[in-house]
C-alpha cells in the first residue's frame, strides 16, 4: 500500500508544466506571451511609449492607447518636457527610464509566442 502512494506522487511530479512553455524564433527571449528581440550592440532600447502629447500621459506609439501597466525605475519619470520616450536597459533591470526622443535609441522587436 505504501508503495503505490509513492508511486502516484512521483507521476504527477513528473508532469510537465506547460502552462508557460513558449517557442520563440532564434536569437529572440521569450516573457510571458511574448518574444523580444534585442536585436542592436546598443544598450538601450525604446519601447514605444512616449508621452510627447500631453506631459505624464504615456501612450502606445502604435495604438495610441494610454499605458495601463508601467515598470518604472525608482525615480522615474523625471525628465518632464525634456523626456518623452520610455527605454529599457539591462543594467536597470529592464525597468522603465525616460529620455529625451531625440537621442537614437533602437526599438524593441515584440511578437506573440507560439505556445
Ligand atoms: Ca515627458
């Protein structure tokens, strides 16, 4: 009796957990739902949110849908009018910082996993 217990414990330990599995092309890192490509030697990336409208109020450049998530880095915002594009690095963990736009940051690529 006590053996198949164990038995049946060690089966559904084994079960794989795909509930986060993702399968992204080459070169690219997968987070939740999605794939990103980092894809230039430049450190820092710009996400496509910009605030360049209206100060404070960070909008999607391709929707122009107003952020309903944000990550930024302790601190920011803080370059008011004089920055008005969202940008990651990795050396501040991927959080958000705002810089000026007229700087030449490289987009961030981002496509839908295949799970
Ligand atoms: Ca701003």
């Amino acid at each position: 009796m006590k053996g198949e217990i164990l038995i049946i414990g060690l089966f559904l330990v084994s079960l794989p957990d795909t509930s986060l599995a993702t399968d992204c092309p080459d070169g690219w890192m997968a987070y939740n739902a999605s794939c990103y490509l980092f894809a230039h030697d430049n450190p820092y990336h710009w996400i496509g949110l910009t605030d360049d409208v209206i100060e404070g109020q960070w909008k999607w450049h391709d929707t122009d849908q107003v952020a309903t998530f944000t990550n930024w880095w302790t601190g920011q915002p803080d370059g008011l009018r004089n920055a008005n594009c969202v940008i990651i690095h990795a050396a501040l963990q991927y959080k958000w910082t705002d810089q000026g736009c007229q700087e030449s940051f490289k987009p961030l690529c981002e496509i839908a996993s295949v799970y």
